[in-house]
C-alpha cells in the first residue's frame, strides 16, 4: 500500500471523527478572553476594594490631622440648687436668699507652638495616603498577574486534551487496521489487544486531564467572579512566542519606579517622622485663647453678663527628657535604622528578582525551541515506524513506543507555550510593565 495513501486516508479520517466533535463542543460551550478574564477580576476582587478603602481611610486620618489647625471651640453651662439657701437675704440689696444658680461659659484656643507635632503629624498623615495608594496598584497588579496565570493553566489543560483526542484518533485508526489484518488471518489476536491497552491508558489520561481542567476551571471562576460553566473555554490558544530579546530591553535595574521599593521608602520616612513626632513630645506647647462666662440667678434678674478675658497657656513636659519619653524616643531611632537596613535588603532582593524573572524567561523559551525540536525528531520517528511496521520490518510495539513517544513530545512542547506565558507576565509583574486594562464606564 502506498505510504502518502495511507497518511491521507488518516488525516481524512481525523477530520471526519474530529470535526463533528468539536463542532458540538463549541456549539455548547462559551468563550472567555483574556481581557474578559482580567476586567471581571479586577471588579470582583476583595483585594481591590480593600485598598480603595484603605485609602479613604488614610485620607480620613489626615483630615483629622488637618483639624488640630484650627481652634478648639467649648461651650460649658452648669446650674446648681440647694435645698437651703446658700446666700442669705441682706435688705435691702438683697430681699431673698438665693438657693440657686447657673454658670454659662464659651472658650476658644489655639495651638500657636506644639514641637512641631502638628505638622509632623499632618507629613505623617499624607505619607500613608501616598504607601496607601502604592498599595492599591500592588492589588491591580497582583489580581492581574494571578489572573493570567490561572488563564493560562487552562489554556494548557485545553491543548492538552487536543493532543490526546488526537492520539485517540491514531489509536483507532490503528485498532481498526489491526482488526482487518486480524480478520484476513495475518497476525495473532494478542496485537489486537496490546494497541486496544494503549487506548484504554490513554481514556484514563483523558479522564484526569478532564477533571483537572474541571478543577482548574473552578478556581479560575471563583478568582474572576465569573459564573462557572463546565461548557466555558479560553478563547486562546497557545502560539509562536519571540525570542524575549527581541520583544523586550535587558531589564532596567533602576528601581525608582519600583512599587515595592516605593513602599519601602515610604516606610523609612514614615519612621522618621515618628522618630520626630516622639521628639516634639518633650518640646513645650504655648497656646492662646479667650473666655467668655456669665454667672446668674435663674429665678432673679441678677447676673453678670458675659465677662470676657483673654488667656495664655506654657506646658512643658519637665519629666519627660528622663521618663518614658526618652526611652521612647530611643525605641523610635531602632525602628529608623530596622527601616533602613530593611531598605537596603529590599534592594538586593528586587534587582535579583527582576534579574531570575528575565534569565527564566530566557530559559522558558529555550525549552520551547527544544520541544519543537524534540517534536519534529518524535513526528519522524513515528512516521518511519509506522512505514516499516506496513512493511513488516519492525513489531507493533516499536509503533507504540513511537506513538507514545509522539504524544509525549507535543504535550511537552504546549506545556513549555504555557510556561513561558506565565513567565512572560511574572517578568512584566515584577519590572512594573503590566497593562491594566480599560474598564467599562
């Protein structure tokens, strides 16, 4: 029989057992892209709307902040009743006892000179609006980030049900070679068998991977906020990637615009200005105002109208510069030089990471120039196995081996697709490139 017949009548028949089920698949599922993917998650997530309010919260704490600029205003009243008269009468000024009396009282001051504790409080205030907002983009990016790969594990779990369908399709073909070969009386019914054991294994394989995509399907829809449907199918498929050399720059290790090392320099001011607000608490505070009261009678008209004074009040916290205050302070200059030398770790540890992200990138690529590679050998050697074993000079398990070698080698070459698309977004996570996408209005 000639060999191209024989590879056409295959390939026909793959298309006849494949088309119609995969015309069904799709005509029963729903799509899902990845844009698609990331805005829901973005919108679903607990991580996102917890920083939005930390932020609110951080800029509620400033306006309280913000207030101790401006005078404190009290008003106090009071009223007394004895049971016997406190002043007795004393004609002719006064006929009646009094019994009773009342008090109303208005005070306005101001802090004119605190240490500075105002100002270093308000600094303070706004630096953790600014660590709070740094934070919320860490969550934007970090619900990207998982949300790609969560995408991307189920595309590789979608392809890789390809290669087995596609394998089924082989085995059956062979199976139905075998049994007319078998029925013509040319080979022993035990061959029959062993290619039917292969497609039994390759039905549990099938089973797991189904089940894993099940499984992975789950999580991504409990991630997302996107109703689960066993039905639902990542639009994408996975491709020919660039070499990241030439779709990227060596990785800048500037780390200014670094969210992390942001952070950490947020940290390190927020430690000094608590250092120097525990400072100021041992600096005097002066602080002016004015009162205005007026004592009466409540069932006489006697009082004596509002009386107006101005004041002026110096604290200064003696025991402080050798009570607690001092010890605290010193505690505060620990937590200082803790953030610095925290800063410097941090530093080492984002530019090795951006550096492994960039080398791992690398790395995935090679394996997918490797699996293609090894795939080309693997469609080779099945092809002459299968050609020797048509013309009987090899035995029906060096074909298998050839087969399973085959399978193997393509579901290497999309586990290695998907590897290196996690580690493209891992790289793009970790040097800040991510692209948060456009959100609905």
């Amino acid at each position: 029989m000639n060999n191209n017949k024989i590879y056409k009548g295959f390939f026909l028949l793959a298309l006849l057992v494949l088309a119609p089920c995969w015309a069904q698949v799709h005509a029963q599922s729903n799509t899902i892209t990845l844009e698609e993917a990331k805005k829901s998650a973005l919108q679903y997530s607990n991580d996102i709307k917890n920083g939005k309010l930390s932020i609110e919260q951080a800029e509620a704490i400033k306006s309280q902040a913000l207030s101790h600029y401006f005078p404190t205003v009290q008003a106090l009243g009071a009223g007394i009743y004895g049971f016997d008269d406190f002043v007795e009468p004393i004609p002719p000024f006064l006929n009646e006892g009094i019994d009773n009396a009342y008090m109303a009282s208005a005070v306005a001051s101001e802090v004119v000179y605190a240490g500075g504790r105002v100002r270093t409080g308000n600094d303070l205030a706004q630096v953790r609006i600014e660590a709070s907002r740094i934070r919320a983009e860490q969550s934007i990016d970090s619900v990207i980030l998982l949300t790609e790969k969560k995408y991307w594990q189920l595309v590789q779990l979608q392809e890789q049900q390809k290669v087995i369908v596609a394998s089924k399709v082989y085995l059956n073909e062979l199976i139905k070679q075998q049994q007319d070969l078998l029925d013509a009386g040319l080979i022993p019914s035990n061959q029959l068998l062993q290619v039917k054991v292969s497609r039994s294994r390759l039905t549990l394989q099938e089973s797991k991977v189904n089940n894993m995509r099940k499984l992975a399907l789950l999580d991504f829809a409990l991630y997302t906020g996107i109703s689960y449907d066993t039905t639902l199918v990542a639009q994408d498929s996975l491709h020919a990637v660039s070499a990241p050399s030439a779709t990227y720059t060596s990785p800048a290790l500037n780390l200014e615009s670094n969210s992390n090392y942001q952070l950490v320099e947020k940290s390190i001011q927020a430690a000094q200005l608590q250092t120097k607000m525990a400072k100021a608490e041992r600096l005097p505070q002066f602080s002016v105002g004015i009162s205005a009261t007026r004592f009466g009678v409540f069932d006489m008209n006697l009082s004596t109208g509002f009386q107006t004074v101005g004041f002026g009040l110096l604290s200064i916290p003696i025991s402080s510069w050798w009570g607690s205050a001092k010890h605290q302070i010193r505690e505060r200059e620990i937590q200082e030089e803790i953030a610095a030398n925290n800063f410097r770790d941090i530093q080492d540890q984002l530019t090795v990471g951006i550096m492994q992200s960039w080398y791992n990138l690398q790395d995935a690529f090679k394996q997918i120039e490797f699996a293609q590679q090894n795939l080309e050998y693997a469609n080779e050697n099945l092809k002459v196995q299968r050609d020797n074993y048509n013309s009987g000079l090899n035995n029906l398990t060096d074909l298998l081996d050839a087969q399973r070698t085959q399978q193997q080698a393509e579901t290497e070459l999309v586990n290695a697709y998907a590897e290196y698309e996690v580690n493209e977004i891992v790289y793009l996570h970790r040097t800040d490139q991510l692209e948060t996408p456009k959100m609905d209005e």
